[in-house]
C-alpha cells in the first residue's frame, strides 16, 4: 500500500518496468494503459494521504477522473488492490472487486473478472506475488492463491491453492503443471 511519496515513485516504477515502458514524452501521452496505472497509483497516494478537506477532495477528484478513464478502457480497478508491479496487458474488460488483494508483479489480461462471494461481499481473493492472469478468468469467493501461479486462460477458480510455483486451468480449475511464472520468465 502507498503510504509515502517515496513509495509513490516505487510503486510507479515497478509498474513501469512490468509495462516495458520505455519512458519519455511519447510514451507518457500515447500509452493509455501506462496513464491509467500512473492514475491508478496517483489516486491511491493521494486516499492515503490525504489529511484536511483539500486533501480529501484532490483524492476524490482523483478517484473520479480513474473511475472515467477506466470506463474508457473497460477497466474497473478499485485503489489499494494490486501490489507494485502491476502489467495490465491490454484494453478490455477486467473487473476487480475492491475487498480483493493482489501482489507484487502481477500481470493481468482482458476479460478477468475477480469477484467476491455470492454471500458475502468482503469474501474476495487474495492473490500472492508474481501472478500471471490469463484472458478470461473468473475468480470468485475467500479464496487464496500462493505466490508465483499461474492461471491459464478461461479457468474458473473457486477454490484456494496454496502451493507455490504452479500452473492451474480449467473450469473448474485445478493444478495442470509445476511450474509458475518465474520458470516462464524470459532470462534477463
């Protein structure tokens, strides 16, 4: 969670390098995804920190100017969810419900849906660090998920996985291979 601003700059950067983005002027006014995550991060700082009436209102004019750009992209990505590092792969659909937790290094694709339980509202994932979200995937309930999955495209989870370092698919999904997203990582 972003607390501080030097936290602010962390975050931004590791999102940066998870996105490949090069940097510059270019890149800072055509990349839409890269807007919307350095939006994203911004609304989180300025929630957290906000202190004072200013304070508040620059945080929630924030939080509405994230809310219309993210209707732009299809994205409903509530503040304070998704650790640094976060890689959205492109436009498209990917809905998030606000009580769910993702961690560091997460790379998600279009058509995700992370939702909460149909009895409880606040029963959302938890998902550890250096996630790889397939397009399609529909997550739902108190569910954990372990560091270092990866959960191929269209799977249905519904039930926790606590071993770190696999691959799960299906409808529903269970544990298909040993290997996580480290061992899919290009070297270097």
């Amino acid at each position: 969670m972003i607390r501080t601003r030097e936290d602010y700059r962390n975050y931004l950067e590791a999102d940066r390098l998870a996105l490949g983005c090069a940097g510059g002027l270019r890149e800072w006014l055509r990349n839409d995804i890269w807007r919307f995550q350095r939006l994203l991060r911004k609304a989180e700082y300025r929630r957290n920190t906000a202190s004072g009436l200013i304070g508040r209102l620059l945080a929630q004019l924030t939080e509405r100017r994230l809310d219309r750009m993210g209707r732009l992209l299809g994205f409903t990505i509530p503040v304070n969810v998704f650790g640094p590092g976060l890689s959205i792969a492109h436009r498209g659909t990917i809905v998030v419900n606000e009580h769910a937790r993702i961690g560091a290094h997460c790379r998600i694709h279009v058509c995700v849906n992370i939702g909460a339980s149909i009895r409880d509202g606040r029963a959302a994932p938890r998902i550890g660090d250096h996630c790889y979200i397939g397009p399609g995937v529909k997550m739902y309930g108190d569910i954990v998920l372990a560091d270092d999955i990866t959960i191929g495209a269209n799977a249905v989870v519904n039930d926790s996985f606590t071993d770190p370092s696999i691959t799960i698919a299906g409808v529903p999904a269970r544990k298909i291979a040993d290997v996580g997203t480290k061992a899919n990582r290009p070297v270097g």
